[in-house]
C-alpha cells in the first residue's frame, strides 16, 4: 500500500497496441473508482525474438515493488518470453504479493489464472447461422494448421455442419493462417467456381473476415446481401471495417468488473479458485445481416481515427526533429535539455549513478564501456539521478533517490488519479535507467494517445542514448588506440636512436622541447595559422620519427667513435630521405593524410639551414617547412648537450652560444629568438629527463 490506498501493478507487453489498452483500461478504471492506484511496467515489444534490445525492454519488470504492491496483474498473451513471466511470479511468491494471471496457457505455481472460453460463443454463431439465416453451403477459412485455437474452433465448424445434417466438404475449408495474403488466396479458390458460390463465409479471426470482406467487393459480392461473413476476436480494427464484421468478442468492461472482483476478494482474504474463466458472446452485425450501423456511427468512428493518424503523424514529424537535435551530443545532460520541449506528459527520467560516468566507465572498461547493467545482472544502481519533466516548467528539477523508492515523490503520485507507466532506458541490453511518466486517463482515447506519445518519447529517447552510448564509447575507444598508436610509435623512434647509442631520452627530450617552440612560436600572428592546436599536436606527434631512416645505416657508421669520412658521411645524409619513405610506406594505411605529411616533412628536411647549405635538398630559408626548421633546432640543441661514442655532453651555456652564433646562417632567426627567450622552460625539460653520468 502506499499511504493507505492499495496498488496495482499490470505487468504487459506492446501497451502501445489498442487492442492490449483495451482490455486494460476498464480494469484501471474500476480500481481507481475504488480508490486504488495503477502502475503500469510495459516493454515496447512482445521479447520474442529475445534479441538484445528485447533483453535490454526486459528490464522494466525488474522495477515492480512487489513489497509495496497490493496484487501484481500479468497479461501473458503479451509477454511471449515465458521466463520473464516466471520471474516476476518467482518474486511475487517471495513477497507473498498475490498474482492475476491473464489468458495463459500455462498453469503456473502460487498464481490465480483468468482465461477465456470461446467454445459457447463460436458455437452460437454457428448455430446463428444454420438455424437463423438457414445457410447450407458454409465455407470456413480456418486459421494455422494444428495450432490448438484452429483446430478447436475448426471441429466445432464441423461439429455444427454434422448436428444440422449438412455433410462436411474438404472444398469449402481453407486456411488463412490467420492473416491477410493467405486468406487472399483461398478466398480466391472458393470463389472459381461461380456456380458453386457459398452462401456464408466463416472466419476464425476478424483479421481474415475484413480480407474476405476485400475480396467479395473487388469481385462485385455484396455483403450481407450475396453472402454471409462472419469474423471471431472482436479486434479494434474491425471497428472501422464497413460492414462491421459479425464477431465473437469479449466485453471488457464487464471483464474489468470480473478481474476486480476476483483481486478485492484475494485482497481480502477471501476464498478464490485457480482458475476462472470468462466467456466470449456472438456479436450479430452487419456483415450477417443482423444490424443495422448508421452512417453517423461510422462517420464519428472514421473522424477518431483519422484524428488520431493526424496526431501521431505530427508526433512522429516531432520526434524526428527532436532525434535530429540530439543526435551528435556528447554530454548526456545535454540529451534531457534537448527533448524538454517535446514532452507532453508530466514523468520523471531516472538515470544509473554511472550513465553520468560514462566516458569513465568506457575508459576503464575497455570498448565494452563498462556493461554491467542488464536483466540479469543489477539492472539499477541502488541509487538514481532523478530529472523531473512536468509540462510548463521551466527548470528541469534534478535529485537524487534509492532505486528501491521508484519515484522521488510519492505524495504526488498518491494525490494524482492518472495511472504512472514505466519503461526502461536502454542501449539494447545494457540498462541505463527508466522513465516514470503520469497517463492522462480520465477518457479511453486519452489514455491510448497518452501512451502512444509516452512510447514514442521512449523510443527516440532510447535512440538518442544508444547513439551518446556508442558515441562516447567510440571516442574512448579512438583516444586508447591514438595513444597507443603515439607510444608505439615512440617506442620504435626510441629503437631506432638507441643504435647510435644515445641515452634513450633524446625522443621524449625533443618531443617535449618542440611542444615548448611551438606553443610559444604560435602566439605571433606570422604562425598562428600554421601552429594551430590541431596542427602543433600533428607535429608533435610525427617529432619522434625525424630519425627513423637510420634504420638503414649500418652500425658500424652510426657508432663510429672518429670523424667520418666523406663517403660514410654521404651514407649518413640518406637518413632523411629513407625516413621519408618509411612513413609514407608503412604508415599509409593506419595514419591519416595530414599527419604522414608532416612527419615525411620533419624527417626529410630537419637537416636542411636557412641559408641553403644543409641537405638533402639545400633548400633555403621559408622554403623548409615550419616543422622541420623548428626540428632542425630541437634536435641539434639535444646532440650539444647530450653524450655521445665521439663526444662529451657541452654545457648548457655552450649549446646556446652555438645556437646564437648559428642563427640566420643553420636556424631560422626567429625560432632561435623563441627558444632563447624560453629557455628555463627548456632546462626543465632538460633536468627532468637526463641521466646523470
């Protein structure tokens, strides 16, 4: 109970579909007459396919507070995974929360079953039929060979032709498997043979009598004056169809009053049966002959739905604008700011602690993205972020709330009569939260279109979070491998520099000086194009690799301890070029276009000088590029002042004497006039990663 008023929990399937809110609705209506409160845990498909999403729409069952609840109603016609229904009767023998099953097939532990028995009703349609109408030639199109509803009402069609002294003929039975092409085609069959034509055509289902009804005016068959037809279900479609369809249907509002009945007498203690069951009765109508609708009935009938098309069609045309809003966002806030204006029910959007965490939860759990929410494992976190969306507000109201609370105010879901719908948020089966929202009810037509715009809302919200799920996922995912990708990368540079036997920091060491340059370098007008963030992160990434074509020279020049002669020299030179080759070879494939053009620049000109002199293309001046000038001086202020087999480390002083001595003739003069006026940044980098002898 919850503050003294009883509660209900309806425990269904695809609420979205009419004929399902059609049974409920009557149900809802007399409990709240009676002073009870509904809450209503739906999943937008039936989970037949038991696919992920279907395992992620699962979720919500997860949510009925069996402690609070008074009775706990299942519509398992709706529910086609039979585990789930197991489940929530599992909990509620745990909490000894009484249970309403509804059009089962099963007979299950510790549950009050409610089927429906149509037998008495199709056998009064037949009898209407043979004895009313006196038909003698009577076609059946049945409904799915062996199916056990077919079949029943099969043999109580041949059970009737017998009792009336008609003789069964296998040509006047077909079966349209229940649906509309089937029953095309059979249709068809009955009706080559002109001569031959049946007087009345039973169907199993209302589905195949509308078809039949299609086929009969495309041949130019009135219908009821030509021939009879009959349907069975009393589906909501049929109440559109011209002519209404003759049908066995279920009264629900008596059905609602039949269930209450049941539920107040286990509520109270009293003495109930297993099992119930509620019968269908034979609506005469028009199709037979037997009624009359007037033209102002079916006029009003067509004005709803087609009020009802033009209201979802414009709800459709908002949820795709809305989807389209949220499609790119990468802050989940952003995703409940974004379709704020496009609720139209008051609810409540509650989301996992973690979802708020999610690039955390990416970052430590690989590209899983920390999947730990589904049905089967803590679908909730024990507490929730709450967002509160009643229509007119102009804040969102945020709190947070134990899982177990459902709702973060019960005082206004108890002053409230309108039912409270859940579902669940979801990114297929990894469960992100849920939404709480009020049903307007206080008409049947409302309650249907309030569901529908709930639903709705729910499905392009649930897309909206499977985009921002795989999105945040994605970028994780591409940050680990472009790191990863750096360290390799690093790795190998430091392999490669290792050969000539430096200390192993030289990489890391001019890495971090480049940053330094560029950074600074990018506060002038004259750079800040080309040393954009963008542009600066591209060379500091390609700086490693500006010595990778020593991979080709021999050791035995690389190590040398003596001065090279011309000829070793020469070899020496070709570093750059092989270098450049390298990247753009091996490379090609898994770096993008601007990042091999950059290091294929830094590796093939960090030996040319400003005044021409350098190789391996004497190029002169602005003619080399702006990351191998900068390299040009960040690699040759490391070789001064690092040990090497034929030579001492040079001080820091000395190494900037021949750095200003050098500038304008080696080094661009206003790299050089960067660097010197930055030096203490750069010996800090210098002090951090070298070894001391």
């Amino acid at each position: 109970m919850i503050h003294g008023k009883k509660v209900a929990a309806f425990c269904v399937a695809e609420v979205q579909n009419e004929d399902i809110q059609s049974m409920m609705y009557p149900l809802y209506n007399i409990l709240e007459q009676n002073g009870w409160k509904t809450f209503i845990f739906t999943s937008c498909t039936s989970m037949y396919f038991d696919v992920p999403f279907d395992k992620g729409e699962a979720g919500v069952f997860k949510l009925v507070p069996y402690d609070l609840v008074d009775v706990v109603v299942i519509y398992a016609r709706t529910l086609q995974k039979k585990s789930i229904i197991d489940d929530i009767l599992f909990q509620c023998r745990h909490y000894d929360t009484p249970a309403i099953v509804i059009d089962d097939d099963d007979r299950r532990l510790g549950a009050i079953h409610i089927n429906f028995d149509e037998s008495d009703a199709f056998r009064d349609l037949m009898k209407h039929l043979l004895e009313h109408h006196h038909i003698r030639k009577l076609n059946c199109i049945s409904g799915i060979p062996g199916n056990e509803i077919s079949e029943k009402r099969t043999a109580i069609y041949k059970e009737e032709l017998e009792a009336h002294g008609i003789p069964f003929e296998e040509k006047r039975l077909g079966y349209g498997m229940f649906w509309g092409n089937p029953t095309y085609k059979i249709m068809q069959e009955f009706l080559k043979d002109p001569d031959d034509l049946p007087e009345a055509i039973v169907c199993l289902n209302d589905t195949m009598a509308i078809m039949a009804c299609e086929v009969l005016e495309e041949r130019g068959i009135k219908v009821p004056e030509d021939m009879l037809v009959t349907g069975f279900d009393g589906i909501v479609q049929e109440k559109y169809n011209v002519p209404r369809i003759s049908t066995c249907r279920r009264d629900m509002d008596k059905f609602g009053e039949f269930v209450y009945d049941i539920i107040e007498k286990r509520c109270e203690g009293g003495e109930t049966e297993k099992q119930y069951y509620f019968p269908y009765v034979f609506d005469a109508s028009e199709s037979c002959g037997c009624k009359r609708i007037s033209v102002l009935d079916v006029n009003i009938r067509i004005s709803e739905m087609y009020k009802r098309m033009d209201s979802s069609i414009s709800y459709d045309r908002s949820m795709t604008e809305m989807l389209a809003r949220v499609v790119k966002l990468e802050d989940h806030k952003e995703i409940l700011q974004g379709i704020k204006e496009y609720v139209q029910e008051d609810m409540w959007f509650c989301f996992n602690t973690d979802f708020a965490k999610l690039e955390q939860k990416a970052q430590e759990s690989g590209t899983e993205g920390g999947k730990i929410h589904c049905y089967d494992k803590q679908p909730f976190t024990n507490t929730v972020i709450t967002d509160r969306f009643f229509v007119g507000m102009d804040k969102i109201k945020k709190k947070r709330i134990w899982a177990q609370d459902l709702v973060p105010d019960w005082d206004e879901v108890e002053r409230r009569k309108e039912p409270v719908i859940f579902y669940v948020l979801h990114n297929q089966e990894e469960i992100c939260g849920y939404v709480a929202a009020f049903v307007k009810a206080d008409k049947y037509l409302r309650f249907g279109n309030s569901i529908q715009r709930i639903q709705k809302l729910l499905l392009h919200l649930d897309n909206a979070v499977s985009m921002y799920t795989s999105q945040t996922v994605l970028r994780v995912t591409n940050r680990k491998l472009v790191n990863i990708q750096s360290e390799i990368i690093a790795r190998f540079a430091d392999l490669v520099e290792a050969r000539d036997d430096s200390t192993g920091q030289h990489v890391k060491r001019t890495g971090e000086y480049f940053r330094i340059l560029g950074r600074h370098l990018a506060k002038n007008s004259r750079y800040a194009k080309s040393l954009s963030d963008r542009e600066l992160e591209l060379m500091c990434k390609a700086a490693p690799l500006h010595d990778i074509g020593k991979i080709k020279i021999s050791d035995l020049i690389l190590n040398k301890p003596g001065r090279l002669t011309p000829e070793e020299f020469e070899i020496i030179k070709t570093h750059t070029v092989e270098g450049s080759k390298i990247i753009s070879s091996t490379m090609a494939n898994i770096e993008e276009e601007e990042y091999l053009k950059v290091a294929g620049e830094i590796a093939l000109y960090h030996h040319e000088k400003w005044d021409g002199s350098g190789y391996p293309h004497k190029l002169a001046g602005e003619e080399i590029p702006l990351c191998a000038r900068i390299m040009a001086v960040v690699d040759v202020f490391d070789a001064l002042t690092s040990k090497r087999v034929y030579k001492d480390a040079y001080t820091l002083e000395k190494a900037y004497d021949i750095l200003r001595e050098s500038s304008g003739t080696h080094f661009d003069p206003e790299i050089i006039k960067v660097f010197m006026d930055n030096h203490k940044e750069i010996e800090q980098v210098f002090f951090e990663n070298s070894t001391v002898e």
